[in-house]
C-alpha cells in the first residue's frame, strides 16, 4: 500500500482537476460501486459471519440491502440535490437575484467502525461520492475479514486517487492520516474515539462528522401493546447480539405492566432463537473476548430474569434481562452495547424523564404507547438524534430521514439528501444587475436614514 502521503497528494491533484464535478461522473462512480457491490455481495455476507456470525439475511438486510437502496435514492435524485436553489433577495439590493451552489468540499476521511462494519463505512462514501468530493477509507481491523473484503472490492471498483483504502491499526494509521488536512472527516464509533477524533481535526479547522452512541431508552407505558411491543424490542436489542449504537438500551416500563411485559419479552427470545439461543443460527457473536469481559462484568449489576448464560470461547452472551439494576450502576450509566436488557420500572411521566436525564441525548429513542400525550411529551422534551414510535431501529432504514446524533451522542446528520449535504460545501452568490444602480446605500447619506428603515423595517 502506498504511504499515506503518497495517496493524500494524489487524491488531493485529481481533486484539483475538476474530474468529480460533473453529475455524469459521479452518477457513474455509483453505478460502478452498485455493480461490484453486487460482484462481491457472497463475499461481503461471508466476512461478516467470520468476523460477526451474522446470519446472512441480518447481514443483507443491515449491511448490504441497505446500500442498495441508498444508492439508488441518490441515482434518482442526484440532478435535483446538485442544482444551484434560487433564494429570494432583499428590496434594498434590487435588482438582484441569489443562489445557493453546493459544491464538493474535496478530500474526505470516512473511518468506520466493527459492529456494522461494510455499512458504515461504504453508506458515507455513497453521500461523499454524490457530493463530488475523493475519499480515504479506514475500515476497523477489529472486523478483518469484511476490512479486506471492503479493501478488495474498492480497488476494483475505483482509481486509488479517487477513492482507496488504507488499513492497519486504527491508533496508528488514523493520527498519521489525520496530519494532513482533509477537508472533511466522518466517523463513527464510541463517544470517547470520537472526542479524540475533534480533537486531531481541530488544528486543521477541518469539519467532522460524528456518529457516537448512548443510551438510547426504549419507554413502554400501559397503554402500549406488550406482544408486539416485546417483539420489536427484543429485535432491535438482539439485532447483531446488541452491537448496534441505536440499539434500546434499557427498557423504562410503567410498573403496572411490568409484569406482562416481562412475560412477553421472555416470549419473544424464545420464539426468535429457541430455548438455547447458542444453538440459533439467527444469533450474532460478540465482537471479540474484550468486549465478552466487559459485557460479562455486567450481569452482576442485576437480577437475571431471562438468559444469562455465556460461552466465552465462542464469544456467546445469551439474550438477558436484568431486573433491579440500581441507576448508578455501571450498567445505567455506560452504553452497553450487548444483548443485556435492564428493565426499571417508572410510576410517572416526570419519573421517566429524569431517569432520562442521568444520560443525556442519546441516539435515539424508542416510545411504545398509544398516548399523543405521551408522543409529545418524549419527542418535545427528551433531546435525542432520531427514534420511533411503537417500532426500534427503523428509522434508520429510510433515506428521507437525515440520521445522526446530538451533543454526546453525535454531529452531523447524512442518508439521502442529508448526506449530499454534509459532504458538500454551501456557496452564496448574490448577482446584481447593473441597469439600475439604487442611490441610498451610498454616501453622502443625508437624510438617507429615513429611506432605509422604511425599505429594512
């Protein structure tokens, strides 16, 4: 692989030529990228399982169908994101017309993390790629197989200064890239890589994208539905075996259904992945043994109502619900990022949203009720990135929903047009024509004070 300068200097030149610009060429590098994405489609399913054991569907459908559709969104969109916007124009600069541009910003910086780690690395380069700009690759070495899979099929796809791949250990690899000034950094991965990731872009005013975490709360109140509540819950938790940063965290349930919604939830693990989950071909692994201990240390912050049970040789945690988790837990105050499902009971509204409180601005947040009040109550004070109502997770399938976070849990928002515009820097053109020439705004002004709070009132 060529050194990191070698590859910035060469992308930083092609950039230079204006070659990304036009909306031929980038309509063309997405259809270059859907093909080889079709080519290596066995492979790409085949390294997560090795690296993840995702079943093949849960890899499809999280990491491959999901591009399909982006790019296809972009494709069908494209002309209209790229076109200048007409924007109105004040009196007192009459006769003027203004525009907005949106241009590509240049070279960009995509780093991606383990837990979905083809999707979120190549869903940024789809909104870099519209946008017009190059991009640098760095896919987690904690997921190797998918990272030489991405790393293969990206130089097949593409000339290396225009889009390439560098790999290697990201406490290395990353600090040495980000020397240079890249006009745009994305990242997605935990709260305090992303603090370090600021931290090395700041020297360069360079502006970053960060996807982070939290703990996203799941809320059911009495009014919710508990059989297909606990359905969609367990799968959004279970979902990659709990390694998802919009995953439910914890479950906030009013105490009078705490009950049938425990009942219901143990139900639903049953029904997904058997009475040995180990045994499912449908359940995911944990990433690697270090993220096994630490999940594993959690189990003793609570009362095991549901599973339980680990393999650390196979990197097996069971589906779990933990009741009597004290608030000032580890567990309650540190995202989990596991299939460990604490349950606190609340009595009011106000209970929930202080609980809420203790961890601010998560991710997302997942209501189960059928009370508006109780919609507007969640949605108007809980500041979160983006969630669902009586569902989990799928806000983030849909391309008209700008995803990201707020505050600790992230900046920055992309997918579909969100995307065009986080990669695309924003020109403001005003022309003015010059067959009139209006007198006010020069000097000498008089009394030319009057005319102007008349025109600007």
């Amino acid at each position: 692989m060529a050194s990191i300068t070698a590859i910035y200097t060469a992308q930083r030149s092609f950039f230079h030529s204006g070659a990304t610009r036009s909306l031929s060429f980038r309509k063309a590098q997405l259809k270059k990228l859907k093909k080889v994405l079709k080519k290596y489609e066995t492979a790409i399913l085949e390294a997560l399982y090795a690296d993840l054991r995702k079943h093949p569907m849960e890899a499809f459908g999280s990491e491959v169908g999901l591009l399909y559709e982006e790019i296809d969104h972009t494709l069908a969109n494209l002309r209209d994101w790229m076109r200048p916007q007409p924007v109105t124009s004040p009196l007192l600069q009459y006769p003027s017309a203004s525009m907005v541009y949106r241009e590509p910003k240049g070279l960009t910086l995509l780093i991606g993390p383990w837990n979905y780690p083809f999707q979120l690395v190549i869903a940024p380069l789809i909104a870099s790629i519209a946008a017009g700009n190059c991009a640098i690759l760095k896919p987690s070495e904690l997921a190797p197989a998918t990272a030489a899979v991405t790393e293969e099929l990206i130089r097949e796809a593409f000339d290396p200064a225009f889009v390439t791949v560098i790999t290697g250990e990201g406490q290395a690899v990353i600090p040495a890239a980000m020397q240079h000034r890249f006009d745009h950094v994305f990242f997605t991965g935990s709260i305090p890589v992303g603090r370090k990731i600021l931290e090395m872009a700041a020297p360069h005013l360079t502006p970053v994208t960060l996807e982070l975490g939290g703990k996203s709360p799941c809320i059911v109140d009495k009014s919710a539905d508990m059989k297909t509540s606990a359905r969609r819950i367990i799968w959004g938790k279970c979902w990659n075996a709990g390694q998802t940063c919009i995953a439910p965290d914890y479950i906030l349930v009013q105490e009078q259904v705490m009950e049938p919604l425990t009942v219901q939830l143990k139900a639903a693990i049953r029904r997904f992945f058997g009475e040995d989950p180990e045994k499912s071909p449908d359940y995911a692994r944990i990433i690697n043994e270090k993220r096994f201990d630490q999940l594993t240390a959690y189990l003793q912050q609570g009362r095991v109502i549901a599973g339980g049970q680990t393999n650390r040789a196979e990197r097996y945690i069971a589906p779990t619900l933990l009741a009597d988790v004290p608030l000032d837990a580890p567990i309650m105050q540190e995202e989990i990022f596991g299939p460990l499902l604490p349950l606190i009971p609340y009595k009011t509204i106000e209970d929930a949203l202080q609980i809420i409180a203790r961890n601010p601005n998560p991710l997302s947040l997942y209501l189960f009720s059928k009370s508006r009040r109780m919609e507007k109550t969640f949605i108007t004070q809980v500041p979160f990135g983006g969630g669902c109502i009586n569902n989990t997770l799928v806000h983030f399938t849909n391309e008209e929903l700008p995803f990201g976070g707020v505050g600790q849990s992230g900046m920055g928002r992309y997918h579909g047009h969100a995307g065009f515009g986080e990669f695309s820097q924003v020109k403001s053109v005003m022309k003015t024509a010059t067959w009139l020439d209006i007198p006010v705004k020069y000097p000498p002004y008089g009394n030319k004070l009057k005319i102007a709070r008349m025109m600007m009132r």
